[in-house]
C-alpha cells in the first residue's frame, strides 16, 4: 500500500525520542507532540543525515506542488472542484454539479472497443456482452470488462486524490519547514475552501453518486472507502495546521465555512443509508470509515459522537 507523504516524513523521527513540548494541537493521526519535536528539530542548525533527508524531500515536494500540477491521470493544474471535471453525476431530482460522481472502474459503455492501450484485449475484452442491445446515446447497458480500467469513469476520485496530497504537502511544509513561508499555508487553504467550502464550487457533503453502474444505479455505499481512506486523518490533521495561521490566512469566512461542511460531512456518514452501511460493513471498509468519522467527530468537537465511534469499535466477545 502505497504511504502518504506525511508517514514518510512524520514517521521519521527515531522510536523513543522524547517529546520536547506540549502542543495544543487537535490532530488525530498526527501526534501533536512529535509534530512540535520535529518541527523544533528541524529548526537547528546541525541536523542528523535522516531528518536532513526528511527535510529536502518535503521542501522539494512542496516546492514542486506551489503551481499546483495534475498529478494523476486526467488531472489537470489547481485548484481543483468536483464538479470540474467529468460528467455530472445522474440528474435524480436531488443530485447537482457539486455532487462527488465515479463510475465503477471496471466498466464501459456497450459500444467500446478495447483501447489500444491495453495488450491483453484478445484474452480478456468480449465484446459481445451486451447481446446486441446498445443505446448508442448513453451506453446502456454499460458492460464490466474486468482487468480494464476506464479512467473517465473515476475523474473526480482522482482530482480529490491529487487535492489532498497537494493540500497535505504544503501544509505540514509552512508548518514543520524553519522559513514557515506563509505562501504554503495561503496556497493549502485555497486548494481545500475551493474543493470543500466555497460557495460557488464547494462539494456536497455526501457521497450518493461513487461507483453507480449507469442505467442500473446511481451509487454504492461501498465507493465511501474512496474518501474514508484517501482522507482518513489527514483532512481533518491538515486543517488543524491550518487554524494556526494568522487571521489573513486562515480566515473567519475560511473557519465558518469550513466548520460548517465538516458538520454536514459528519451528519452524513452518521444519518444516512450509505453511511450505515458502511459502517456495518466488514473489514477495510468499516475499518477506514470509523478511523475517519472519529477524527472528523474529533475535529468538529463532537465529544459525544467520538465517544460513541470509540464504543462502536468493540466488537462481540471482546475485552
């Protein structure tokens, strides 16, 4: 599995380096202690060969994300919105152009061909899956080629991918990096207000439309892994970096915005049908999910929600 920055870097400090400082941070995943000793650390002026390391690799990171480049595939320059890209999720009387919106990975229109791009179609395309019915308009019925990845079909997962790595890296390098230049923090906020709280542009706190099957249904509960596991502790860890920044940066519009979507994003995953079943479910899915609820339950200061996440991890027959 693939780490994130942040482990990369914050996973560097040596087990059993003592903390230094107390931190009034509220980070979950991020141990606000080792975050004051690393950044105290780096502060110096002879630094050991592995935080040397640690340090270019994140001010190189951070310097190359300052012009906000795609990343991924399709991805293009920041700063990114959902519904920037790809196709508007199915008009259901409910959903709009700032719902979140994947297809699942695996299947295609009934009137695709097997992309040249791939060099296994004669062993595994059929092209025959649709029994000769094929509407020509929309696709349907769209056909599952499994081992073929249609990379339209995940736009917005790949967008929101590329949003928190490049919101992650910049973040943790004005807050650890000695220089704290402000244009990291500044650049960090206007990827994340632009994605989740701007008026004009932000996402709808809610995942209805991830992984729909076109003509069959609009979403599954089981496309929640995507934000559950790509955000996890991050998002919230992220913003907490951020709220210490001065009031020009980190803003009470930025604040009550923000404050405002994490509340909703919280209700969701607590109140509605995909949220529950997600959270019934077994293995990584629930695993991610509550991992993420109690850190967002945390952050939004939810005291009652992050106790009940914590008692709702006990499973039958433990300790």
């Amino acid at each position: 599995m693939k780490m994130s920055f942040s482990t990369l870097v914050l996973g560097s400090l040596p087990a059993g380096m003592a903390s230094t400082q107390t931190t009034t941070l509220n980070t979950v995943g991020w141990n606000p202690d080792t975050l004051q000793d690393i950044r105290n650390l780096l502060a110096g002026d002879s630094l050991p060969e592995w935080a040397q390391g640690a340090k270019d690799m994140l001010s190189s990171e951070a310097a190359s994300r300052m012009s906000l480049p795609g990343r991924r595939e399709g991805v293009g320059t920041g700063p990114w919105t959902v519904g920037g890209q790809g196709p508007d999720p199915p008009a259901d009387g409910t959903s709009t152009s700032h719902d979140y919106h994947t297809v699942s990975g695996y299947y295609w229109p009934c009137y695709a061909t097997c992309p040249s791009k791939f060099t296994h179609c004669a062993q595994g395309w059929d092209q025959d899956l649709h029994d000769g019915e094929c509407d020509a308009a929309s696709g349907i019925p769209w056909i599952k080629h499994d081992g073929f990845l249609r990379d339209e079909n995940l736009e917005d997962l790949y967008t929101m991918i590329n949003m928190m790595d490049t919101a992650e890296v910049l973040a943790l390098a004005w807050w650890l990096l000695p220089e704290h230049d402000v244009t990291y923090a500044q650049t960090a906020v206007e990827v994340l207000g632009a994605w989740f709280w701007d008026e004009s542009t932000g996402m709808e706190p809610r995942l209805e439309y991830g992984g729909a099957q076109p003509g069959i249904y609009n979403g599954t509960a089981g496309a929640s892994i995507a934000f559950s596991y790509r955000l996890g502790t991050r998002l919230s860890d992220t913003m907490e970096l951020l709220k210490t920044a001065d009031a020009d940066v980190w803003t009470a519009a930025d604040a009550a915005g923000w404050a405002d979507w994490s509340g909703r994003w919280v209700e969701w995953m607590t109140t509605s049908e995909f949220g529950r079943i997600e959270l019934g479910a077994v293995g990584n899915h629930a695993t991610f999910l509550y991992s993420h609820k109690l850190a967002m339950a945390k952050a939004t200061g939810d005291d009652a929600l992050v106790l009940d996440v914590v008692a709702g991890l006990r499973t039958p027959g433990g300790g």
